[in-house]
C-alpha cells in the first residue's frame, strides 16, 4: 500500500493539512485541506478540531487507497524557550586527530545532556561558533588537525508536558509522529531558498499574537512574540467605532488602508449594527488602523533595538493577515528601516490562502530543506570540506 505524509498545524482559529506521497517532490502531488472555527478558539486537545482532522485522513487514505503513514507535526513558536551553551571537548589528550562529523555529533549530545534539565525535551540544537585549539570557525572545521574542541551551542527546548500532551493527540488520530518542528521553521521551509538573503527575518502577524524570527545563514538564531495582532487591532476598530469585533474584522479586510493618501478618505462605508445601518468614514478606518500598526511596528522595532538584531538583518518578508492591508509594507520599512519583501513561496498557492498553509507545507519540506541543521553536519563533503576549513584556518 502506497503511503502518505501528512503536515499538520493547529492554530487557535484553524487548523491546515498538507498530504502527500513524497517529501521532495511537493509539487508532484498535494492535497491541502483547512479545518477552520467561525466561533472561538481551541487548542491541540480540543475534541472536536481532532475529530474533524481524523475525519479528513480517513476521507484522504479512502480517496487514494493509501495510508498516511507519518505525521510531520508545526510546534508552535511561543511555547518554545531558548537555552545557550558553550561545551568544551578534548578529542585526545596527546596526538592531534582530525576532527569527524561524530566526533562533533557526540560534542552536541554531550552539551544537551549537561546543559538542559531534565524536563527540557530538544526541539533543535544548532551550533554557532566552533574553536578548535582556540582558533574561530564559524563551520564545522571538519578534516583540521587539533586536540581541544569547544563550540557555542543554541538549544531550543520544550516542556516534557507538551510532548506528553501531543502525544495524546496522536494516540486519538491513531497514526504516528514521524517529528515536531518549530512554526518559524516551517514557515520559513516554504520559501524558495534560492530568493532568500543570507541574514533575512519573517514577520508573521496572526490572530492573537505577532511572531518575529531572525535567521542567519539559514540558523535559526533568534525568535520571539508579541501578543498583539490581528486581534488587538479588531478590538480597538470595535472599540473605537462602536461595532461588533467581528464586523471589524471584515471592514478592516476589505477596506482598510494604510497609504498615506488614504487617511483623509471622505467615502463612507455602510455597516450594519444589530438591526440598524450607521456610516463610518474610511479616512477614520484608515487612522484608528494606522494608529495600531504603528504601535506594534514600534514596539517591536525597540525589541530588535535591544536584541542588537536590526542593523543585521538585510531583508524582511512579511506573512500574514496585516500583508493584505493596502500600505503596510512601506509602513513596516518606514519604522522598521528595512527593505521589505514579498514572499516567494515553493508551491504557487494561487486559490489557497498562503499564510494559513505556508506551515504545513513548509513542515514536510523542511526534513530535505536547507533549514534542517542535520543536513549540514550529517553529510561529509570530503576534499571540499578539507579545503575550504583549511582556507579558513589560515586565512
């Protein structure tokens, strides 16, 4: 029986699947399916999101005669901590050996294990900066000479409870978890890798909250949220107008604009609040919008500020549901003080919605991806590798 890989997210206010037979080739064969809820939120155990996912594997396996035999699952960003580390090896207390990718692999094992708590499960472990007898590499020095090794490790580490609470989830879906991968790196495995720069960042702005990750050379260095979104924003246009969040929502989608030109917007929009209609000028829409964004453009800008990130990063791609509002790009380059761009995703998604199936997408991608750190250091290279650390080493 042929089998099938599925890349699922849960989100707070859907749920999107990506099936198919082959991790490589995506475009041979997708099937994308979205689980969404008009009212409310849920969350991973929440019976009646799980329901309808096993709903639609029974309907896909049925449809295909095929078995989906492995779940990719999207760990989600915020419930993801970072720990540093430094580990110091000796590779041999005399002779000078060169240095092999398990002798790095047991270097790694042994940060984890010394420098993570027992409740910590390791989502990633990526190695920053490597010094073999004190000289600097920022690669593996894979084939150099040396007797002392000692590498600037950067764990990104769950609670054992939220392994243990997915585990649940599985166990109801009754198919096995082939891995968990974090949201940034998903999302950020569903792009193009040859139209990214070497230090870029993606800013998604959901629902409830603002995710902001920085990667360098493909490592995921930096991450991190706001808890201010799409949702904050609707609250506020509710607030301010005197209209259901809901309705906000929707004028917001459809009329909303942060172009300068846009502000002093006369035309009326006609809205109706219970069983009577009201006009709203879209140059009072346009404010109250710009006012928010703008708030949280800033308040992230002081962020990155702080974290000395923003004087690396040498582009920015915007995700989510504020990319849609006319202006805000060059609002977030205006505050920002990046070039922003568009996102160039692997699969044209042309009569789907981008930025909900961008992650589960980017979640099967990402075991052959370049984001996939175990790709670098599980393959030797041989005379390439020896000669580019050799250049390095002395020059």
């Amino acid at each position: 029986m042929r089998k099938i890989f599925l890349g699922l997210k849960i989100d707070s206010s859907y749920a999107s699947l990506a099936f198919s037979s082959s991790l490589g080739n995506l475009e041979r064969d997708v099937k994308l399916r979205l689980i969404e809820r008009k009212e409310g939120n849920f969350g991973e155990l929440d019976f009646d999101i799980l329901e309808k996912i096993k709903k639609e594997i029974l309907e896909i396996e049925k449809a295909t005669s095929s078995k989906v035999s492995k779940i990719y699952f999207c760990f989600p960003q915020p419930k993801v901590r970072k720990v540093k580390a430094n580990h110091k090896k000796l590779i041999h207390p005399k002779h000078s050996l060169p240095l092999t990718i398990s002798c790095l692999t047991s270097s790694l094992k042994e940060a984890e294990l010394l420098n993570l708590d027992w409740e910590d499960f390791c989502l990633e472990a990526y190695p920053l900066e490597f010094r073999l007898d004190g000289k600097v590499f920022r690669n593996p020095p894979l084939g150099i000479y040396g007797r002392r090794l000692e590498v600037d490790v950067l764990f990104y580490v769950a609670k054992r409870t939220e392994l243990l609470n997915l585990e649940k989830v599985f166990q109801y879906l009754e198919r096995p978890y082939e891995g968990l991968v974090m949201s940034s790196l998903a999302e950020a495995s569903s792009l193009k890798e040859d139209t990214l720069p070497k230090n870029f960042s993606l800013l998604n702005i959901g629902r409830n909250k603002l995710e902001f990750s920085y990667f360098r050379n493909f490592i995921l260095e930096d991450s991190f949220s706001i808890y201010k979104g799409g949702k904050f924003v609707d609250d506020k246009l509710s607030q301010e107008l005197g209209i259901p969040s809901e309705l906000s929502e929707e004028i917001k989608l459809s009329y909303g604009s942060l172009a300068q030109a846009d502000l002093e917007d006369s035309r009326l929009i006609t809205v109706k609040k219970v069983s009577k209609y009201r006009e709203i000028k879209r140059g009072t829409l346009n404010s109250i919008l710009l006012s928010c964004y703008q708030k949280v453009l800033e308040e992230l800008r002081d962020i990155l500020e702080k974290k000395d990130i923003l004087r690396k990063i040498e582009s920015l791609i915007i995700m989510g549901g504020a990319s849609k509002i006319k202006g805000f790009s060059e609002l977030a380059k205006r505050i920002l003080s990046l070039p922003v761009n568009s996102p160039c995703f692997y699969l044209p998604l042309v009569d789907k919605d981008p930025d909900r199936f961008c992650a589960s997408l980017g979640v099967l991608r990402y075991p052959l991806s370049d984001f996939n750190i175990k790709n670098k250091y599980t393959q030797n290279k041989g005379l390439l590798s020896k000669i580019r650390n050799f250049l390095e080493e002395y020059f």
